[in-house]
C-alpha cells in the first residue's frame, strides 16, 4: 500500500467544516481597541478581553518602545542560559508587590504557566481535583502528569468533599485542587473561601487559574484579593494577555514556590523568553492598574449599566458575577444568526454554541471594556434589541 | 388535543404483565420466553410498576385529572382499581397468558375510543408493539419495566413518568419524536448485540440538560480511552488478586475483560477468580451462590447512557439480593468521558429500597474515565 502522508489534513478539516465546527477567523485591521476596525468596519468590540482597554494605553505603548531602544527586540535566548534580562527579573518582582506575594514567576504565556507547572506539583501517587469546567491549558497540563485526576462538578463543593474524601481514603500523597477563578463560558466565580477551607482541612493545595479575575476583581488584583483568602491560595496563576493588555503567564505565592517553578517548568526552560517590550508593558501595565484605579472602576460601572438594561429588555443574562455577560439564546443557530445580524450592525459579539456549551445553552457572550462611552454601550444595546426582536429572542 | 367537556384528558395504559422478567434468570428479554423465565424462578415485576406510576400521579394529586382507557385484568384494569381510578376497559385478552398481539389489539381499541397518549408497562419489545398499532396519531409513553429499554420513549422511573405527566397537564412537556431501538432477542440471548432502530415514534418530551464541558476536547481516539480505562481498573484489580471479580455487561466492561485474558460476553454478567473465568452469562442465583463462597468481590459496571443506570436495567442478575453483599467501594463504575457527556446523572434502581438508599446516601460516585482519570458525579 502507498501511504498519503498528509491526506489526512484535508480529510479531517472538511469533517470540521461539514460540521461547522471549524472557526472562521474575523481579522482586526488596526489596534485591539473597544471601536475597531474589523475587515472594512468599524464596529464597537463586545468578545474581546482588553477588558481595560490598556492594550492601547499611551504609557504601555511607551515603556515597550523604550525596551526596544534599550534592549532590542528579542531576548536571544531562554532565561535558564542566556535570555534572563534585568526587565525580567524586574517585572517579577513588581508582579510579586502587585499581588502582595512572595515571590512571581512570568511565563511566555498563561497557557505555557499552566502546561509546564501543573504536572510538576502532582506526581505518582498523588490526586488531582479539577473543576469540570476548567480552562483548557489546566486539562492539556494535567495530562502530563502521573497523579490521579479526580474532575468535580462545576463549583459543587459537595462533589469536591467527596473527591478529597476519595483521595484521602487512598492514600493520596499530596492532593491539589485546581480551578479557574473565572469561569469563562458563564462569568461565575470559583467558591475560592470554600474551595481554602476544604484544602486546609484535608491538607491540600490548592491553584487558581485567575486569567479572567486578574485586573477585574479584587480592585484589579484578582480573587485572592476579592475573597480575602490572599495567603490561603498556594499557587495564583495569571495571564497578561487579558485585562493587562499584553502577553504574558505569571505565578505568585511563596519563594518557594517560585524556586520551584523556574527548575522544573519545561515551557520555562526549554522556551525562549519574552521580548524586552512585552516585559516592560507588562510592568508598565500594573504600574498604570496601580496609579489609575479609574480603569477598573469604570469596568464595572459599564458592566452594571449594560446587564442592567439588557435584562431590562427582556435577554436572559445567565448568573455571571463579572464583566462576562452571557446573553442566552438557547439553539444554537439562533445564537449565530444573532451574532451575524449583530455584526452587520456594528456590534462585534461571538456566538458560543455547542460543544463549547450544552446543546440548549448556545449563547452570544459578551464582554465589557473599560474604554467603551456611554453612547458606545447605547448603540450597543439597540442593536441587542433591534436584532432581538427581529429574531424573536425577546 | 382530545379533551372532555369536564376538562379531563383521555388516557390509556396497558400493562405487558411479564415484561422484565427474564432479567433475574440471566434471559435477556421475555419475547416468546415467558414460560421459560417462569420456570427459572421469575416473578412478575410490571404490575408493581404501574402501581409506582400510579401512586405518584395520586401523590400529585393528577391522578383524577385523566378519563382513563385500559385493557382488562393484569393488563391494566387491575392496577387502575388498586389506585381508586375509575376506568374504561376497552379491550380483553382472549387467554391468561397474554402475548404482543394483545399489547397491539388493546392500543388499537385506545385510539379508536379517542384518547390523546398511550402511557405502557414494559421493555422495548413492548414499545415497538404500541408503536406499530398507534403508528404516531398520539404520543406514546413508556414506564421501564423490561430488561431492555434503549428506546427513546421511556421515562427514567415510573415516578419520572408521573411527573413529565404533570409537566404536559401544565404545558410544560410537549410531544416529540423519539427513537425506537430493540435488539433481535434471538441473537441477545445468544451474546449477539444487533441492535435495530424501528424507526421514530411520538412521545412526552421533558426538555433535558446536557453539559460537555471540556473534557471533549480531549483528542484522543476512543481506543485509546478504553485501553486507559482498562489499564486502571486492572491495576485497582490487582490490589486484591483473591477478590471474585464480577463484569456487568456493556462493550466497556467488555473491553476490560478482554485486556484481561477473557472472552468475556458482551451483554451477560461475567465472574472471574484469580484470572480466570467462572461462569459467563451468569443468573443471579448463580452470582450468589459464587459470593457465598467468595465474599470479597469486586463488581465492574458502566452506566447505560444518558439514562445514566449503573443497576437495574440490563443487569437484573446484580439484584438487590446481589447488591447487599457488596460494599460500595467495591464497585467500580466505568465510563468514557464521550458517554459522560450525555450522560448527567447515575443512577440505580431496584426492587429493594433500602439497596437504592444506600446508594443514594453517598450523594456522589466516582466513575472511571481514564487511566488515572474519574469523573465525580451525583448519584439519584
Ligand atoms: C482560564 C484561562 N487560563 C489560561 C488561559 C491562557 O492564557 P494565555 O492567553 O496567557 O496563554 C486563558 C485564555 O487564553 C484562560 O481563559
């Protein structure tokens, strides 16, 4: 037989197009900014994650310029041998202040933080307890790793009792607990006091994987700040590719931790290391969250008013305690027909449909930013209610 | 809508009175085996049911809500009376012993008094025979009583069934189409799964929740999935080398028994001892009498899909007679992670309350999805 070595890739792409499940890229042409040009449009940016519009700030723009003059446009290297630049070490140590921990470590990426630390924390003969729902660079991590995955229920502590209670009963050497702090999909919040106190009791770790918490809650500072369970939570995991409007992974806790970390983090070590520009807007970013409270405040202000008035309309908000507002649908060819209509009004809201959700949860999911104006959340809001009763959905 | 001036709704039940009498005796289905099942130790079950069904419908206070039609004797009218409904028989079976035909001529004198569902007392068999004679002008509704209930057309208890009848009284449950799935009994007793779809019938439609999360980006294939979960429980197994190993049926378990050396079959329950295989397809009798010998004992299940049962369908054998004598941590429940998510909830059912409740005092169960891998999830 006569192989086709790459026949394959067509064959399983057209199963994901008969299907409709492969994505189709929208592109931006110009910043990421809450009104931004969108293949010929200008629409006003309802799915991005700039929640602070800082992607675009003056003073991140600049601190990365200077980076470039001062130190070039790449790192030359991974941190373990020669690509460890002082703006690194810089950055980690106002992360840590920032967080009020220890010690942080800045990855590549949050995806890199949580695939090259999660498997070295749990190990053979150890138990994992991940919330069903977790983000999928926590499943990729936990993958890699030879300790037993128990998956909870979403946010059910009594289904996470009865995990600890199972791992306990076997013996597990170390348990951790691993959850988003935000769930992406509905904008609920981990239990993080709950979820501490269970650890404490059975001797467990626990990670929060904070991407969409960090620069929105706590005053920016995350869930460890909102709950008031800063030191209970061992590991706080970040990203600067969402409110912080860069790119970026970071961890925070113990020094020990951080030791750790950097010596056995296979994405740490084995990858190169950020460019001088994105290490100094990420500083250039807690330094803006630090001095310019007006960003988060307005965040919220705009995510009031906006779930307000759409449930005001007559849309089913879902339960989201965040600035991520679900706007229910239910079937999900009414969800894309929404988002296609919503579009050619100037609104840009993505529709999440099945399998990313249930069947008959299909959604468009919206998210707020800092930067949008009273009258950009207005027309927002007619176009909602415009195609909303156009297809019926109010 | 076939309404009375009094605002009652005209229904039917018929009762198929040896459905789910072959589970027990390790017979799968009692198509033309009746007598056989009897002859094995069985006893009627479909009776009982219908009394659940109908006690519930009382407890909501629903149950004179209904003008009921029904077939005479063992065939409905008994239990109707047993409950103080008052009742139309339409239809008389011409002998004791009563047959698919029966099942057929009862549904077809419903329809043609007017009634606006058929609710029935039995397995797939006895679906497909209400089917054929209502052929989609009502909705049919199924209370599992058989041994095989793949259908679509069943609620998941006889009290679920109580209640999605209180949902369509209140508008809350509408008709929609459901798949009719039976196996060729023949060839099921035999070890044979040939499973066939007789086509979509209308029944009562709750509106159910299906969560994926985002396990099911997990990119491995589906043998690879099994293998993991064949390797986990092989080495759990391991830890007691001297335990009576007991295989429920389904191809998941059957997967394992296979890694483990045996041919183990695909729809019996299977005993292994220290390896080997010590009675295949085994009846509950059997079950006990190996248990009696050997008390420490693990038993190997998956749930039926999206019913989510781990007992008390397609595995009568594993009784609650059975079910006394094993400790629920040695039950070990598996499952691939693409039948979890359509699959909410676990659940048991049986005969015994005191066995369902020492099920359902656990409140979550483990089931294995991986290697190294489970997946909590309620139970009841
Ligand atoms: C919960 C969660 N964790 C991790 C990540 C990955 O972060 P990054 O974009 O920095 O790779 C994301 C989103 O991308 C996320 O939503």
């Amino acid at each position: 037989m006569k192989r086709d070595p790459c026949g394959f890739l067509k064959a399983e792409y057209q199963e994901l197009v008969d299907k409709s499940f492969n994505w189709q890229l929208r592109t931006l042409e110009g910043p990421s900014a809450p009104r931004a040009k969108v293949e010929g449009r200008k629409v006003i940016v309802l799915c991005s994650n700039n929640y602070l519009n800082l992607s675009n700030h003056p003073k991140l723009k600049e601190a990365a310029k200077k980076a470039v003059d001062s130190h070039g446009a790449g790192s030359g290297s991974v941190r373990a041998i020669a690509g460890n630049m002082d703006l690194h070490l810089q950055l980690e140590k106002k992360i840590a202040e920032f967080k009020h921990r220890e010690a942080a470590l800045y990855y590549q990426t949050g995806f890199a933080a949580n695939a090259g630390l999660l498997p070295q924390l749990v190990g053979e003969g150890d138990a994992v307890l991940t919330d069903e729902l977790n983000h999928g660079s926590i499943i990729d991590g936990l993958r890699l790793t030879k300790a037993k995955r128990a998956i909870y229920p979403h946010n059910d502590l009594a289904g996470l009792e009865s995990a600890l209670k199972q791992a306990d009963a076997e013996k597990a050497r170390r348990i951790m607990i691993v959850s988003d702090g935000v769930f992406s999909m509905d904008g609920d919040l981990a239990r993080a006091p709950d979820i501490c106190r269970l650890a404490e009791d059975f001797g467990a770790m626990t990670y929060f994987d904070d991407a969409h918490g960090e620069g929105v809650l706590g005053g920016g500072r995350g869930i460890g700040t909102h709950f008031n369970v800063e030191g209970k939570i061992h590991v706080e995991m970040g990203t600067f590719s969402k409110a912080f409007g860069v790119v970026g992974g970071l961890i925070a806790g113990s020094q020990g931790l951080v030791n750790f970390a950097y010596n056995k983090s296979r994405t740490w070590l084995l990858s190169g290391s950020a460019p001088p520009a994105t290490a100094a807007a990420c500083m250039a970013a807690l330094d803006v969250l630090e001095k310019e409270p007006e960003h988060v405040k307005r965040l919220w202000e705009n995510t009031a008013y906006f779930k307000k008035e759409m449930q005001g309309m007559g849309f089913d908000c879902g339960h989201s305690e965040t600035p991520i507002t679900p706007v229910m649908l239910g079937e999900s060819a009414l969800a894309k027909k929404m988002s296609e209509r919503m579009f050619q009004e100037g609104v840009f809201a993505l529709p999440i449909v099945f399998p990313m959700v249930a069947k008959d949860k299909a959604r468009i999911r919206t998210i707020m930013n800092a930067g949008l104006t009273k009258d950009d959340l207005n027309e927002a809001l007619r176009a909602f209610e415009k195609v909303g009763k156009e297809l019926k959905a109010i | 809508m076939v309404e009375k001036e009094n605002g009652k709704r005209i229904v039917a039940l018929v009762v198929n009175p040896i459905a789910g009498m072959g589970g027990k005796v390790a017979l799968k289905g009692t198509d033309g085996v009746a007598e056989e099942a009897v002859k094995r130790g069985a006893t009627p079950i479909a009776h009982s049911k219908a009394l659940h069904f109908l006690s519930k419908l009382k407890e909501l206070g629903i149950l004179d809500r209904f003008e009921w039609r029904t077939a005479a004797g063992e065939m409905g009218e008994g239990a109707l009376r047993e409950c103080g409904a008052i009742s139309t028989v339409s239809y008389s079976p011409q002998k004791r012993q009563t047959t698919s035909e029966d099942t057929q001529n009862a549904s077809k004198s419903f329809l043609s008094g007017g009634c606006a569902l058929v609710i029935f007392v039995g397995g797939d068999g006895t679906a497909r025979d209400v089917h054929s004679a209502v052929n989609n002008k009502v909705p049919i509704l199924g209370i599992p009583s058989g041994v095989k209930m793949h259908s679509g057309v069943f609620a998941v208890s006889p009290e679920a069934a109580a209640e999605l009848m209180a949902d369509w009284l209140g508008g809350k449950a509408g008709a929609q189409e459901g798949e009719l799935i039976d196996l060729d009994e023949e060839l099921y007793r035999k070890g044979e799964w040939k499973v066939m779809n007789f086509g979509l019938a209308l029944t009562l439609f709750e509106p159910s929740y299906v969560q994926l999360g985002k396990e099911m980006y997990e990119a491995a294939s589906h043998e690879d999935v099994l293998d993991g979960i064949a390797d986990h429980v092989i080495e759990a197994l391991a830890k007691t080398p001297d335990a009576l190993v007991i295989m429920g049926p389904g191809s998941t378990v059957e997967f394992i028994g296979k890694k483990m050396g045996f041919e183990k079959t695909l729809l019996g329950v299977d005993c292994a001892l220290g390896r080997k295989l010590v009675a295949k397809d085994a009846d509950e009798k059997t079950i006990l009498s190996l248990l009696g010998k050997h008390p420490k004992a693990k038993v190997i299940v998956s749930p039926i899909g999206s019913q989510g049962f781990i007992f008390g369908r397609g595995n009568l054998q594993l009784s609650s007679a059975v079910m006394r004598l094993i400790d629920l941590q040695d039950i070990i429940i598996v499952a691939t992670p693409a039948k979890l998510a359509s699959t909410p909830d676990i659940r048991v059912d049986f005969d015994d309350q005191e066995v369902v409740d020492k099920f359902n005092r656990k409140k979550y169960i483990p089931i294995v999805a991986g290697y190294h891998s489970s997946v909590m999830r309620k139970i009841g």
